[in-house]
C-alpha cells in the first residue's frame, strides 16, 4: 500500500473479475466489510460505470434491444466508460493514496470482447495503451467456476442483460480468456475457486487479502 507502483500513483488498484453469476457482488461485499476493519481508505466502484456518464454507458450496453449492437462499437462504448471512469474516479482516488476496488476493468475487455466476440487481441492493447498509458491493477482477484455453475446462479436472479442472454459457447470462451490472463500474469492475478461455498469463497479471498494487501 505505501509502495509506490510503476505508474507512480501511491494507492493500491485491486479489481475483481469473473464470468456470469461468479460471486463479485457477494465478494465484494465482504473485501468491502474486510476493508474497513482494517481501517483502509478505499473507494468502491464499478465497470462499466463508475460516474454518471459512465453510467448511462453502461445502461446502453446491457439494455436488450433490436438493434445488434456491433462488436467494435461494443469494445469502444466499454473503453469510452472506462476513460471518463479513469479520470473522474480511479486516478484521483489512487494520485491520493486510497485502495481502489473496482467491479470489473479491462481483464473484462480482453475476456468477453477479444475471447468472446473474437476481436483481436492486438487492437484490445492498442485501446488500453491508449486509454490507461502505464496503468494496470495493482493485483486481480478473478474467481473462477464451471459456466454451468455462473449461468444457473445468474439466472436465478431474475432478468437476464443484453450479454447474459449470449449462449454457452460464448461464456466458455471468456472464461478460457480469463484463465488465460491469469496464466500470463501470474504475479498480478489470484484466482479463487467460486464453485465453493460462499464461507469456503470467503476464507480464500481473507488469505488473499491479508498476504497481499495488509502488507503492501
Ligand atoms: N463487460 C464488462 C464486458 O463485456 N467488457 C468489459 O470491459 C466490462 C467491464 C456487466 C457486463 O459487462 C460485461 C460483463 C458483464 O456481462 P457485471 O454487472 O459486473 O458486468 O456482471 P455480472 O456478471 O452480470 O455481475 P452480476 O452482478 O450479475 O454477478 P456477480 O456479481 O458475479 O454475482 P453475485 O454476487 O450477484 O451472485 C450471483 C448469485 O449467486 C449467489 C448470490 O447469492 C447470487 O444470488 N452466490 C453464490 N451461491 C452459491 N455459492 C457461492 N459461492 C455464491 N456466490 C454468490
């Protein structure tokens, strides 16, 4: 935490991630609860979305509709959120020293666009070049389950958005995008096993925390 990172900023940047119906709300909860008894100044957010422009981006993306939403105009609606999110929220918060906790960040980019719909990987980090520099997460904690798993968790909830309703193919490709992710980076991510109970989910994510984030 007080260890400057190599972009210079003096906060921490942790983001969350994972397919459908993996747990990052109930997660996130408890690194929330988790955070504050330690006394750790954080700020929570999410992708896409974060301010109120970001918002209305991301309302756009999710709303089923008739119109096919291009996959390239899909990419850059997330990356144009992501930009007035970066500036608006994460870079002041970390230029102040605070943890970030962000719901999703470009992992989500490189797994449901690049995996999922098949855009190139290339362009995927001409864009976050672009829109981030040298900014990364500081670390990633993906969790990770079957599809099956996310789906049926996910549907239970009720109404399904615009990329719920993609079909199974698709969500195994963004997991195998994930864990492909996680392999290349492997300093960067944790991954925790979301198939778990929500204690067992719970006690991994505490370990994590406590080896990464309590001590720098
Ligand atoms: N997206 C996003 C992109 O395509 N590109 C991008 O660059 C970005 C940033 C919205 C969508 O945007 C896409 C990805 C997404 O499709 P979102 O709202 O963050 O992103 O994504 P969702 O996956 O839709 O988030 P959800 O809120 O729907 O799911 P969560 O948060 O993963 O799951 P959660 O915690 O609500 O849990 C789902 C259900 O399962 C239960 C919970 O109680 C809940 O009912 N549950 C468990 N049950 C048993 N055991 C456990 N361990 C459980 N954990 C949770």
């Amino acid at each position: 935490m007080s260890e400057q990172d190599k972009t210079g900023y003096p906060g921490f940047f942790l983001t969350i991630e994972g397919g459908e119906g993996a747990g990052k709300t109930t997660s996130i909860e408890f690194i929330s609860a988790w955070l504050k008894n330690q006394n750790i100044d954080f700020v929570q957010t999410r992708e896409p979305g974060g301010t109120p422009l970001a918002e209305r981006i991301r309302e756009l993306l999710l709303a089923p509709g008739d119109e096919r939403v291009a996959d390239m105009t899909e990419l850059l609606m997330m990356f144009a959120a992501r930009a007035q999110h970066l500036e608006s929220v994460i870079k002041p918060a970390l230029a102040a020293g605070k943890l970030v906790l962000c719901d999703r960040f470009t992992d989500a980019s490189f797994a449901y666009q690049g995996a999922g719909r098949g855009l190139s990987m290339k362009s995927l980090s001409v864009l976050e070049s672009l829109v981030q520099g040298g900014l990364r997460p500081d670390m990633t904690i993906l969790l990770d389950l079957p599809v099956e798993v996310g789906m049926a968790r996910a549907s239970g909830r009720g109404e399904l958005d615009r990329i719920e309703l993609e079909k199974m193919d698709f969500f195994v490709r963004v997991r195998q995008g994930y864990l492909s992710r996680a392999a290349g980076e492997p300093d960067r991510f944790e991954i925790v096993n979301a198939a778990h109970s929500i204690q067992q989910v719970q006690d991994a994510l505490k370990a994590v925390l406590e080896s990464r984030v309590n001590h720098g």
